[in-house]
C-alpha cells in the first residue's frame, strides 16, 4: 500500500474513536465513528480477493446503518429536549434505537450475522483491530448514556449474545470466525453489566482485548487459519503452543487466569443485585465458550495429523521470534493476584 495512504489510514483509526471518547456533543461523536468505519474498509478490501471485497462491501453496509440509526436517534432526542449532549437522553423511543444502533455497531446478537463474515474475508492483524479497537467508540458511547439504558433490554441483548456466541461457535473450524463468536459471547457479558456497573464494563473490555490480542497475534505467528492447521503448530514453536493453550483457558474464564477475574466479579455483582438466575444462567452459558476453546486446546497439544502431506510441517521456524508476546501472553494469564489493585485504577 502507498505510504501516503498509509499514513493516513492509520492516522483516522486511531483519530476515530478518540474523537468519539473525548466528545460531549453527538455530531461530534458521530464524525468520529464514521471516520474510524471509512479508515478501516481499504484495510479490510486490501487482499483483493472476492471474499475481502464481500466482507468490506457487508462491513460498509452495517456500519453505515448503524451510524444512520445513531444520528436518528440523537435528532429525536434533540427535538424532545433541546440538547444534542450525550449524558443527556430523556427520550425513551431514542434510547431505544440507540441501544439498537449500538447493538449492529459492536455485533452484539442478534444484530451480529456481519461480524463472523467480515473477520472471515480479513487478515489477522484486521480481524485483531476490528475485535478490539474498533469496539471501543461504540462501547465508550454506551458507558457515557448507561444511566438512560434500560437494564432488562440490556440484559437481554447481553443473554442472547452470550448463548449465540458459544452455540454458534462450536461447529466452527476457521479459527477467525469461531474468534468472532468468542467476541460476541464476551459482548454479552459486557451488555449485561453494562447499567449496573460501567466501570466493572470496562474491566472486562480492558481484559478481554489484552487476551483477544495475545491469541491473534499467537494465531499469526503460527501462521494457521483452521483447528486442522493446529495439529502441526507443536513442530513450529512448542512453548508458544503451550502458553496459546493457557491464553484460551484464559478466555474461557478458568481460574486462576485473567480471564477468571471480569467473570467472577460480574457473578457476584449480578448476585448483589438481587438477580441469581441471570447470574446462574450466564455461568452455563460460558461452558459452550469452554467447550469450543477446550478443543482447539486439544487439536493443537494432543493429536497428531492423520498423515503428514495434507499440510506442510514447519520443523524450523524462523528466528526473529516477537518479543512482545512474552509480556501479553504474562498479563494474559496473571493478573487475577492483582484484582483490587485493577478495580482500584479503574
């Protein structure tokens, strides 16, 4: 890609959701989402492949609808009350289609048909910006208007996500798409929490993109895009394929790893607030989630291929090995010591 281009693609991503997270004023959150939706498309349709071009054209389509539907939504509630701020929405029909707009911006079910597809037509390293980055203008507006969200709709959305994150996930064998599940299921347990705690949101948002980033750029390294390209992973780097075990147990949310600690401390919110059987039916629902983290798990450290000419074996890698894993993949499976320390920060 031209340099020039580069640069400035790379420059709205990251000028996107900061303009949404610092502003007060929904125009100005607005401009901020749509240039983070246009900076990110050339990245997507970059392989010039059918598949990259459906996945911009299916990525353009939803995001531009949801972003119709959030300019909607503040219009109407500007013409009820006179204000265009974001803290202050009054008007129960524009709350409504904001949550709803929200909902396709972010994937959450059962606006998330889009986001399988789209990381599927990706790179790894777009799918790793679409998962976690690109999240955090959406999520950002939702803690901003969370006291004018209504928390049984908010459940709901974060009940369904959670179920057809894990159902759906485990007939998958493309590594990206059965990622684009686990990033719906952690949706849910985000939408959940979300008008009951905001800062606790954040915590999970905070945890899940540290390990969503760790398996991503594992997943790279490796160079495998199906569970059937897993089964050579141990010839390549075996303590990678170790700790990338250990960064799925994570996801999952097995104790004593991070991904243990936003699970843990949404229960027992849940639990306080009077809701036990959200609470019961959340922690059965993260088992899907496990099931289909377990068998990439068992795919990659404990079969063997059935015969060794379906994919080549790679018995030496290469040497400029990333640096940069080591410190994610430790902050992705211990942190949970540290737990006050993390809900005193945040």
């Amino acid at each position: 890609m031209n340099p020039c281009a580069t640069t400035i693609i790379t420059t709205s991503l990251i000028m996107g959701p900061l303009l949404t997270i610092s502003s007060n004023h929904w125009i100005l959150a607005w401009t901020g989402l749509e240039i983070s939706t246009l900076a990110i498309i050339p990245l997507i349709a970059k392989q010039h492949h059918p598949r990259a071009i459906e996945a911009a054209i299916k990525y353009f389509l939803t995001q531009a609808s949801a972003s119709t539907l959030i300019l909607f939504s503040s219009i109407i509630n500007a013409w009820t009350s006179g204000q265009w701020g974001i803290t202050q929405m009054s008007n129960n029909i524009s709350c409504t289609i904001l949550t709803a707009a929200l909902a396709i911006k972010l994937g959450l079910a059962p606006f998330h048909f889009w986001l399988p597809e789209v990381l599927q037509g990706a790179t790894m390293m777009t799918a790793l910006i679409l998962t976690t980055w690109q999240k955090l203008a959406p999520l950002s507006l939702l803690v901003m208007t969370a006291q004018s969200m209504n928390t049984p709709l908010m459940v709901t959305l974060g009940l369904t996500s959670t179920l057809i994150g894990g159902w759906s996930g485990l007939n998958q064998t493309q590594l990206r798409k059965i990622m684009a599940f686990s990033s719906i299921a952690h949706l849910g347990w985000m939408a959940t929490i979300l008008t009951l705690s905001p800062k606790l949101m954040l915590l999970t948002f905070y945890t899940y993109t540290i390990m969503t980033s760790t398996m991503f750029l594992m997943i790279k390294l490796l160079e495998t895009n199906k569970i059937s390209m897993m089964m050579t992973s141990w010839t390549k780097l075996p303590t990678l394929n170790t700790m990338m075990m250990l960064t799925l147990m994570s996801l999952a949310g097995l104790p004593p790893l991070t991904g243990f600690t936003p699970k843990w401390l949404i229960i027992q919110e849940l639990a306080k607030q009077n809701m036990p059987i959200i609470a019961t039916m959340m922690a059965l629902l993260s088992l899907l989630n496990l099931f289909f983290y377990l068998r990439i798990s068992y795919y990659a450290t404990i079969t063997l291929p059935p015969n060794s000419i379906n994919y080549p074996q790679q018995w030496r890698h290469k040497t400029n090995q990333k640096h940069y894993l080591a410190p994610m993949t430790t902050l992705s499976t211990t942190l949970l010591p540290i737990t006050p320390t993390l809900l005193t920060i945040i």
